[in-house]
C-alpha cells in the first residue's frame, strides 16, 4: 500500500526514554512508565496497559478553588505503561521544563498535560480586579518536571524588561514573578461616547523581569475565570484564595 500518508513524518516517533515529547506540532505523546496528568478529554489514542482516573481540578482544595473561581484544570491520572496521545482542538503543542526555583502562571484552558512531580495552584491575578471582563486567576506551576500547553496558532515570546501590555485574550502564560496590573487602552472622548471603539477596551499590564507567551487568537475567556460572573466576588475570592 502506498500513500503520502504514509511518510516518515507522520509514523509514531519512538524513544528510550519515558517522559512527555512532542509527536507532531499539534500532538502530545507520553511515553508512560509511571503516571503524569492531563487535561480530561485530550486522550485521542494509547497503546500498552494504561489506566485513566478522572480527579476533578486536583484534589478537594482546588476542587473548591474552582467552583469558586470558574478556574482550574479538569484532570485525568494517566498510568500505567505504554505510549498515550494528547491533543486538543488540533491547538499548537508547546513543552516547558520547570526547574526547582521556577513558577509560571498559567491559562488553565492552556494546559494540556504534566508530570506528576510538578504542583499546582490557584491564584489571583494580581492587580487586574474586578476591571477585568476576562477574568482573575490562573493556574501557578512550581517544582521541578515537564509540563505540555497548547496554543492557537503560533506564539510570540515577550521578554518583559520595559512595560509590556497584552490583550487578557491572547496572553496564555507568563513568568509569576512579574507585576500584572490594568491598563486602560480606549481613551474617552467624543468617538467613545458615540459608540466608536478601538476594541481594545483595556490591556493586562506586565512589569518586572521575566516572559509573557502571547498566542495570536483572542479566545473567549475561559482559562482565567471569566465570563461566570467572578468580577463581582473578587474581593472576597481574594481574601479566601490568600491572593
């Protein structure tokens, strides 16, 4: 049988060694010995003995955390040994390598899957408040381990050593030792006030030293709490979510 389908690009890379490795640009592959997590729903083929055990957001804390929030991670425990698939959405596939001492704050409707060995959290998203229509937290990754993110069409990778402003939108991930703030973008005057708009009504402010991921799409909120009404509670939310 013959077929471009067929090419060298397109067969199941293998390797010696277990972990999280990119199959193709729009395709996770987990070369599993062990367990990892993944975003539930991602699985799209495995071979071997593996087992799949849905944990909610991770455990009763941040199960709270997002019911609260409308954030977090709906996870899979993948384990077991034997090669598992992910994709999402045919979305861009990126890896990131964490090491002890690194925290990367995260869109949780980015997170595509992690080793196990990595922690996470719920966090407000400092200084945005209740100004922002596209939501208040995100999921802050610490430890040490690989973790997979997927992205609409291909990022650019901000590094924040000046004032850098982002569409809430579009920024995916960015270092969690940065400031991040409100910046108002439209300016009022007479075009404002006859319904005229930039559609930029506001941008996420980022300073410090350290990296904003920005995709090139505007998706709906989701992955930072948005759109369910959580504006309204952010003070307390902050209060009870310790900021």
């Amino acid at each position: 049988m013959r077929s471009a389908l067929f090419a060298a690009e397109n067969m199941e890379k293998e390797s010696q060694q277990p972990g999280l490795r990119l199959q193709n640009s729009k395709m996770l592959k987990a070369e599993l010995n062990g367990e990892i997590m993944a975003r539930t729903g991602t699985m799209v083929a495995y071979q071997g003995q593996v087992q799949f055990q849905a944990l909610g957001s991770g455990g009763v804390g941040k199960w709270l955390k997002s019911k609260l929030t409308g954030e977090g991670v709906p996870l899979m425990k993948v384990s077991g040994r034997g090669d598992v698939f992910f994709a999402d959405r045919s979305s861009d596939v990126h890896l990131i390598d964490l090491e002890p001492g690194d925290a990367i704050s995260i869109n949780g409707a980015n997170v595509l899957a992690f080793d196990a060995s990595l922690q996470y959290d719920i966090k407000m998203v400092q200084g945005v408040g209740m100004l922002s229509s596209a939501g208040l937290f995100n999921c802050v990754f610490t430890g040490q381990g690989r973790l997979a993110i997927t992205t609409k069409g291909t990022p650019v990778v901000l590094t924040v050593d000046a004032p850098t402003y982002v569409d809430p939108q579009a920024a995916i991930c960015w270092s969690a030792s940065l400031q991040t703030g409100y910046h108002r973008a439209d300016q009022l005057g007479i075009g404002t006030l006859l319904g005229r708009s930039t559609g930029e009504a506001f941008t996420m402010s980022f300073a410090g030293q350290g990296f904003v991921v920005v995709q090139p799409s505007e998706e709906p909120p989701q992955g930072l709490a948005g759109g369910q009404g959580q504006q309204q509670q952010g003070g307390v939310l902050g209060n009870l979510l310790g900021g």
